[in-house]
C-alpha cells in the first residue's frame, strides 16, 4: 500500500467518529441557521421538509454502503459508522417527519391519519419510519445481547426500509419508477444504487469478492522477503476483516 494511501486510511480510522459527527451534524446545522436567519425561500415548512427527507436518505444509503465497503476494502471500522449514519438517517427522518405531522397539520390526527392512508407515498414512508425507529431503538449492545439471533433477524428489516423510502421519493416526485414517467431521475439513480449495493451482499458474490481482496492481498507480500509480524490493534482496523 502506498504511503499516502495509508496516511489516508489511518487518519479516517483515528478520526473517523468525529468525521461522523461533523459531517451528519453540519446539514441540520446550516438548516437550522438559514432557518434562524430567515435565509430559506419562501416556503420554509416545504424547504424543510425536502432538505431533512434527503439527508434522511443519504444517510441511510451511507448506512447500507459499509457492509459492502467492508467486503471490498476488509476495514473493520465501517461498522461504526454503519451504526451511526444509521442512527443519523433515524434522526433527521424523525425531524422530516416531525414537520409533517406538528408544524403542517399541528399534530391534527383526524387529518392526518387519512392523509397518510390514502397516499401511498406518505404510507410508505411512515411505514419506512417505524423500521428506522426500531434500528434505532434496538441499536445498542443490551439489545443485541438480549434479541440474540432475533436482533440480526430484525435489523435486516433496514433493506425493506430502503425500498420503502426509496419508492417514498419516486412518489412524492410525481413520477413512476416503474415505467420511468415523470420526475424520476434522482430516485431512479438512488434505486440504482441501492439494487447494486443489495446484489453485493449475495452471498455468492460477496464470497467471490473477499477470495478475490485475500488472493489480491497475498501477491501483494513480498516474495522471499523478511517475515514481517505485523501487531494490529482491534480498535483501529483499518485493515481488518
Ligand atoms: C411518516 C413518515 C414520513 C412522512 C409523513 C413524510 C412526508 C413527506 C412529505 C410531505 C414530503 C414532501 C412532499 C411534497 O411536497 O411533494 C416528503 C418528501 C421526501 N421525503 Fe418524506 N416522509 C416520511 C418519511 C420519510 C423517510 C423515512 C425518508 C427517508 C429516510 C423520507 C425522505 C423523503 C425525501 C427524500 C423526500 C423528497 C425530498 C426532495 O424532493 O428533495 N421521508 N416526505
């Protein structure tokens, strides 16, 4: 590996829960300032709304992106931030979903409710909000360590969570994904993404591509050089499975 290469990754595996925080933060933060400083456009509650659903939704995709990350690349610390872009999607869906339900209809349930059962892209995506609020709740070790086997069973639920939201976007754009009418490119292109991210966590090609990583990693070593023992700390990982 090159060194600068290596500079890279050890300063994304040191630093990497701050980058977190600070790139996840900084998108509601400027919402919140434009909003203070009355720099949105005229339509606030509707800018709001757009700019926390897609957040929400690059977060989710961030989320869904480290499982595959890691079988490409094998560093070990995509799980972090798995579990925190995923908190993060939780949290600015719940804000999306808050401007929704307390600043448009001011928590008016005999409105709402219908609202939300007769179009299907506010059905979807609450729908899509119950399962990030259960990743969310379920996301720490007493519950891992409670749900045992069921905890995995459950946070697979996140995928359905993705098409759901994915078909939220599609909808509210006025299009159709399926015959490609309308508004459709960027949710079509997130739909594409997300497809692909789903056919590299296939078993088969998942496998095929850590034989490919580990095959790729041993020509790399140097041939009759000096062995070298190399002593990796469990928490940095920038290198580990
Ligand atoms: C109860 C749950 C939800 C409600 C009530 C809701 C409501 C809405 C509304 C009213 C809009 C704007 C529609 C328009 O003005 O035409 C919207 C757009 C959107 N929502 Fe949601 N939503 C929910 C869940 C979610 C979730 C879970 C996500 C993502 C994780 C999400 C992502 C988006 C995105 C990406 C947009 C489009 C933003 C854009 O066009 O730039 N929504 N949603």
């Amino acid at each position: 590996m090159s060194t600068s290469k290596s500079t890279v990754l050890n300063f994304l595996s040191k630093y990497k829960m701050v980058l977190i925080h600070v790139a996840a933060l900084a998108s509601g933060l400027l919402l919140l300032i434009q909003y203070l400083t009355g720099s949105l456009n005229a339509y606030p509650i509707q800018e709001i709304t757009f700019r926390t659903g897609k957040t929400a939704l690059i977060l989710l995709m961030i989320s869904l992106s480290m499982t595959p990350l890691k079988t490409i690349t094998g560093w070990s610390w995509t799980a972090t931030v798995r579990k925190w872009a995923g908190l993060y999607a939780f949290f600015y869906a719940f804000s999306h979903m808050l401007v929704f339900v307390w600043w448009d209809y001011g928590f008016a349930w005999q409105y709402i409710l219908p609202q939300i059962f007769s179009k299907r892209y506010l059905l979807v995506g609450a729908s899509a909000i119950v399962i990030l609020f259960l990743m969310a709740f379920t996301s720490y070790q007493w519950w891992v360590k409670r749900l045992g086997r069921g905890w995995t069973y459950l946070h697979r639920f996140v995928y359905v969570a993705g098409v759901l939201v994915v078909l939220h976007y599609a909808w509210v754009q006025k299009g159709d994904l399926f015959t490609l009418q309308g508004n459709v490119l960027q949710p079509f292109l997130f739909a594409l993404y997300f497809i692909l991210l789903m056919v590299l966590r296939i078993p088969f090609i998942r496998r095929k591509i850590v034989q490919s990583r580990r095959a790729r990693a041993r020509t790399n070593q140097p041939q009759n050089g000096p062995v070298v023992v190399r002593r990796t700390r469990p928490s940095s990982g920038a290198q580990g499975e």
